[in-house]
C-alpha cells in the first residue's frame, strides 16, 4: 500500500458555499481518502490520501466539479478569470440598459411611457425586450444556466441554480406574456425581461468584485513567491555564471552582490555585509553577516559583496517552508467554520422550498392578480438568498490575517491556532533564549585600589580567552582586540582561573577562591550581594594579591522584553516563567519583568507539570520557548509559540512560529489572532442577519404594511453586495499594523558600564 500523501487541488465549478460539502463528500468516498478539506475562498482542497490522483480528480468530475493538482498559475488563471468577468459584466450592461430604459423607464416617467406607446407601441417594446432579453441570457448569463441545471438534475442545487431558477421564471412568464397572453389570467400578462437582465448583470457585477478582492487576499503569498530570484551567480572553474534557481545545488559556491537578493539559504565564506531580513523575521533593523553567518534565501543585501556556500535549495530553503506553511493555514479550517459548513450544505435547498411556499402563499392569498406578486416575490426570495458570503465569511479572514501575520514574521502552523490564541488566559514562558539573550554578557564593573579598568579588562581577558566556560566567553568579548600573552594557566573547578598575564599574577573567580589566597573582598561584598539579589553572577578579580574588580555577569534580557510583557499584562493575560534555572535567579527576573507566576528549577517532564497546573489555574494557556529544548512543553500547552530565528526554527511541535527572536512578536500574534476572529465574527454576523432579515422581506412581509414588493432586481442588488461586503471586511486586516513595532537601532556593540 502507498504511503498516504497529501495534495491540494484546484477546484472548479464551486458556485457558491453550499458546494463546498458536496465536494468534500465526493472525495472523502473515494476509497483511500483518509481527510479532505475544501477552502471555498481559495476554491482549492487539501486532500490525504494513498489513492492515484486521477482517482480524485474523475470523482470530482463525475460530481460536477472538475479538478486539477493546484499549480503555480493558479494567480495567472484567477486574474483572466476576472477579465473574463469584467468582460461578460460589460456585455451584459449594454444589452440590459435599453431593457431596462423601455420597462422602468415608463415607470418613473410617465410622459416617456406615452411616448413609447405613441411610437413603437407596446407590443414592439415587449419585442424588443425579449430579444436583447434572449441574447443577454444565452451569452453572458449562460453560465448560471450551464452550471445550475445541472446541479439541480443531480439533487444537488447550488447559488447557480438559484439564478438560474429565479431568471428563468421571469423569463418564461414574460415571453408568455408576450406571445400567448391569453393563457394567462386577466390582468396578470405583465412582462419582467427587465428583472431577469438586470439581476444577470448584478450579480455577474458581484462576482467581478468579489473576485478581483479575493485575488488580493492572497497578496501575502505572491509577495514571498515574489522573493525569490530566478537566478544566481555560481562559482565553476574560478569564473561566476548566471544559472536558474532551479539549478544550483548544495554545495555550490554563489556570488551575492550589494543589492540582489540572497538565492538560496547559504553560508557566508567571504566577505561582510548588512543583510535586510524583514521579510522573513519581520524585522526592521538589517542583520550584519560574515565569514560563517547564514543567510537566508529572499533576504536583500546590503552594500557588501558576499560570496557565499549554498546549504538549503528548493523546497529546504526557509522561504519554502515559509510559503508551505502560510498556504496550509490559509487552507485551513477553523472549529468555527463546522457550523457553517453545515448550514450551507442544506440553505439553497431550503430556499428553493421558501420560494416555492412564498408562491403558493401569495396565490392563495394574494390579492388580485395574485400570479404577479407571487412571481415576483418567489423570483426575490430565490434571488437574494446569499450562501456565498456565509461561505466567504471565515476563509477570507482566515486568509489575509495569516497573510498578514507572515509579512510580520509569525507564521501560523496550524490552522486552529489562529482561533485557539485569541482563547488564551495564561502566557507561560521559558527564561533562557526567550525572556534573556541565551548569552552571558559582561554587564557592569567595579575597580577598587587603585587598578584602571582598561587595565582590568585588558588582562582579565587575557585570562579568561583561555577557558571554555560561558562566563569566560562573556569577560572575553568586553576586552580588546588585542590581549597580551598568559602563562601558567589553571582552571580551578567551582572556583574560577588563575594565570600570569603580563607579568602579573591574575585569579578570577568565586569569594572561596579569593578566601583560600588571602584576598580581602570587604569593599566589594555589599555590591556583590547586591548583584546577586538580581540575578547576576559576581565574580572577583584579584591582581597581584590585591583584590582589584568586581565583574558583574548576567543573562541580559532580550530588547522589547519589558514592552512585550506589559502588552500581554495589557491584553488581559496573565504572565508565567517556567524555567530550569535556580529560583533565585528567576524570582529576581520575574520581579524586574512584572511577571505573575514563576515555576523554577523544573527539568523538562517538570515544565509538563507545571503547564498543566497552570492550565488547570487559568484556563486556556500558550507556551513560548525557543523551539528546541521547550518541544515537549510546546506540545503540552493549548498552543504552542516557538520563538527563535529564520534560519533554526523548531517548527515540528510548535502551532505557532516567530521568525524573530523578539518577544513583541507573541504580543503582535495575539493581536492578529484577536482581530481575525474578531473580522471573522462580523463577517458571520452580517451574512446570517443578511439572510434571517431580508429573506422575508423579499417574500413581502413588508406588504401589509407598505403596499410594495421587494424588486427581484434590488434582490440581486443586495445579494451581490453580500459577498462583496464580506470581503471588502476581511481586506481590512491587510491594514493591521504590528501593536508593538520594533525601534530601529544602530549596529553598536553593547558596552559595559563602571
């Protein structure tokens, strides 16, 4: 047996919402289709199966909806699709206008109504009707006839039928009314060619605008399509040469000019340079790169020239993934869109029976001439029942705001947790790599006795290049560039180092080291104890037997830290630190940061308890770590947030990823999150009270109480000014902007304060 695959496909034919169940039903009896999920937005489906391809798409077929496996024309066919709506709409507009002019014109003019009759006479009116009528409803409305019939044959009726349905009574009744009037009831032969053109011509109307906007919602994707070159200078026999992306391979050594963007995922070999990530990390400030930095294929180069070795192509590359991973949860289905799917699986065949009741009604209690009004508010009701912007509703939303969140470098994995973080009550987070650096950075220094601290760092320095240990690592980078010679190096376990630099003898380390060799720390202590009370690691330098400095290391916090916290604290989510770090330490953070709850000391099964305390506590919760060492934790929690960079994302365990290493993007994810349910709830909003509210009307519940009749053309009017409201509102996410945008900052190196 295959293994089972998935693969989306490009699905045509789906009129409107109500569709969406029949395609999903055809393909899951398919044998071999373990889940299939059709995205009426996109009209494309994303099917697992361990079936042939044919398979799938002959049963699409045979149920009326041809399909194909989706490819990269798929925006090049939607933008003929609309020119080729923009051209029917114009065609139709012409043959309707004079339609219109003869029938209603007479109805707003009454001298333009003598005039007519004077002239041509009615019946020559009636003609000329039908035939602009005849000709509108065989070429561009032919496709509401084309694609309802049948669906009504198959028992399985959709928005095409409803058209088609409602047209084609007006049609009938009026060339009734034309050529054989007698048959009709006295005083009933009216004619309403002028209601059948006119609602063809609005509704094709909605259809351009509906998709001429859906084609914007996937503005996000064709933007990082967009990123990628088409070709690179490869390095072969000591000359560079232009090939296609397609081409090169691991391994290959490529040319990256000031300016031109990074082809592939790569490492630098030579030169430096500042690389613009912002479209992957979402980043403002660019990123300096050297010799044994990676860089990101899409990136955009700085001024430098950059010659560097090809790690990741094709489908490996960041971008890729990026561009996968935004698709599949634009294709994805919200809990919420369940309810809706199932309401529009039977609305149009419900509507066909409204219409069908509202006629009998009107005939059996209408007043004279009952045939007229019962036409006309049968026509109306299966007119302006509107299943696409019930359809619409959550897909669209769900498209723009992950295409959104994806140019602001949060990327959401998993369909669902676009509305599960919307749900969350606690925000738990590691300390290392998320609330700090991950670093040790060398953060103040005290010199007593006289010694220079260029002096002091100088030679400290010196000692400590000479260990391993991260603290050492951290003194090291705050000295010069350049250190003098070290001799008689020891590293003393628990205690520290002890070297000659210089000329002179140099110990670093803990008070005990200091207390076994004499040393007298009395001035320095109370700054010591200090430092440690916040979380800091003191550590003493001594220089020929004297004590000389008080060197101050800690885990510096991440930059935004402090704004992002009180953004979430803000949004009304309470804060937590689960970290394996020793409670001291993390108590003095949290204290700094304002955080709620701290669970310390905690190994990796420790961090699973402590989350489902807290979820049994708060409620809903979303974890943030960095993706590698938090991947159980991420898969515990509600949801789960890695945070890291766009060239070493955890992205197996995680609902959500932040290509950014800033804490500002859990807060901005939030705020996305929160505001595409929030556009999802109105878009359902509208489009439920569109139907439970005007439905009726369009049945002439009004009647009694007005004397007028819903116009089957107003009908089409509102109908297609559904849809298109339902995606003008979810556009509106493209204009969200990020709660807490990232300062701009200089490239300075951090300096170290006395």
């Amino acid at each position: 047996m295959a293994a089972p695959q998935t693969t989306q496909l490009k699905i045509t034919g789906m009129g409107c919402a109500s569709c969406v169940g029949r395609v999903e039903a055809a393909l899951r009896n398919v044998p071999g289709v373990t889940n299939a999920a059709v995205n009426f937005a996109t009209e494309t489906a994303q099917v697992t199966h361990d079936t042939p391809l044919r398979a799938l798409t002959q049963a699409l077929t045979d149920a009326g909806y041809p399909a194909h496996a989706a490819n990269n024309q798929t925006d090049m066919a939607k933008s003929e699709e609309a020119h080729a709506l923009t051209r029917a709409t114009l065609l139709a507009a012409l043959l309707a206008l004079p339609v219109f002019v003869l029938e209603m014109g007479g109805h707003m003019i009454p001298a333009f109504h003598h005039w007519v009759h004077g002239t041509i006479g009615a019946q020559t009116s009636h003609l000329i009707q039908f035939a602009l009528t005849s000709v509108l409803l065989i070429g561009p409305g032919r496709v509401f006839y084309a694609k309802g019939i049948p669906s009504l044959l198959r028992g399985s009726p959709d928005m095409n039928a409803l058209v088609a349905l409602g047209t084609g009574a007006a049609y009938l009744f009026s060339v009734t009314a034309t050529f054989a009037p007698q048959i009709l009831p006295r005083g009933s032969a009216n004619v309403y060619f002028e209601a059948a053109s006119v609602i063809v011509v609005l509704i094709l109307l909605g259809r351009m605008m509906e998709t001429r906007a859906k084609g914007r919602t996937g503005a996000a994707i064709r933007k990082l399509v967009g990123l990628q070159p088409k070709t690179a200078r490869v390095e072969v026999d000591g000359i560079f040469i232009d090939r296609p992306i397609a081409d090169i391979m691991v391994g290959d050594t490529l040319q990256i000019r000031p300016g031109e963007r990074v082809p592939v995922d790569a490492e630098v070999l030579e030169g430096t340079s500042y690389v613009d990530e912002s479209m992957i990390t979402g980043e403002p400030v660019p990123v300096g790169k050297s010799s044994s930095d990676q860089v990101v294929g899409g990136t955009v180069n700085g001024t430098g020239a950059l010659r560097v070795r090809a790690t990741r192509v094709g489908a490996d590359t960041v971008l890729a993934q990026v561009i996968q991973m935004v698709e599949q949860a634009q294709g994805a289905k919200l809990p919420i869109q369940g309810l809706v799917d199932r309401i529009t699986a039977w609305f149009v065949p419900a509507v066909i029976g409204a219409a069908l009741l509202t006629i009998v009604v009107w005939l059996i209690f209408g007043p004279v001439p009952a045939l007229p009004m019962a036409l006309v508010t049968g026509v109306s009701v299966l007119i302006i029942a509107c299943p696409c912007a019930m359809g619409l509703a959550t897909p669209t939303s769900i498209m723009v705001g992950t295409g959104r969140a994806a140019e602001l470098g949060i990327l959401f994995r998993k369909g669902d947790a676009l509305q599960q973080l919307q749900q969350a009550k606690v925000v738990a987070l590691d300390k290392t790599g998320t609330l700090t650096l991950g670093r040790p950075e060398l953060e103040h220094v005290t010199t007593i006795n006289g010694f220079e601290r260029a002096d002091l760092l100088r030679l400290a320095a010196a000692v400590e290049a000479h260990s391993e240990h991260p603290i050492a690592t951290a003194i090291t980078r705050a000295g010069p560039a350049e250190l003098p010679p070290v001799t008689q190096f020891a590293s003393l376990t628990g205690l520290g180092v002890q070297a000659v630099a210089d000329g002179h003898d140099i110990l670093i380390g803990s008070p005990r080291l200091m207390l076994q060799n004499g040393i007298d720390l009395t001035d320095l202590k109370p700054e010591a104890d200090q430092f440690a009370s916040e979380g800091a690691t003191p550590l003493y330098v001594a220089i020929d037997g004297q004590a000389a400095a008080l060197l101050a290391v800690s885990d510096p916090i991440k930059p935004g830290t402090v704004q992002a916290l009180d953004r979430l604290h803000a949004m009304g989510l309470t804060l937590a630190m689960v970290t394996g770090d020793n409670a001291r330490t993390a108590q003095a953070l949290a204290d700094t940061l304002g955080i709620d709850h701290v669970t310390a000391e905690v190994l990796p099964d420790g961090k699973l308890a402590a989350i489902t305390a807290l979820r049994d506590q708060f409620g809903a919760l979303a974890f943030v770590g960095d993706g590698i060492n938090d991947a159980p934790a991420l898969a515990a929690a509600d949801i789960g947030v890695a945070i890291g960079t766009g060239t070493d994302v955890a992205i197996e365990t995680a609902d959500v990823v932040l290509m950014s290493g800033d804490l500002r993007g859990v807060a901005n994810a939030v705020e996305i999150s929160r505001r595409t349910m929030r556009n999802i709830r109105q878009n359902l909003g509208w489009a439920f009270g569109y139907n439970i509210v005007l439905i009726p009307v369009a049945a002439g519940a009004l009647y009694p109480f007005s004397g007028h009749l819903l116009s089957p053309a107003l009908a089409a009017g509102a109908m297609a000014l559904s849809s298109v409201f339902v995606v003008a509102n979810a556009l509106r996410l493209r204009r969200v902007r990020a709660s807490l945008p990232e300062p701009k900052q200089d490239h300075t190196t951090q300096t170290v304060t006395t």
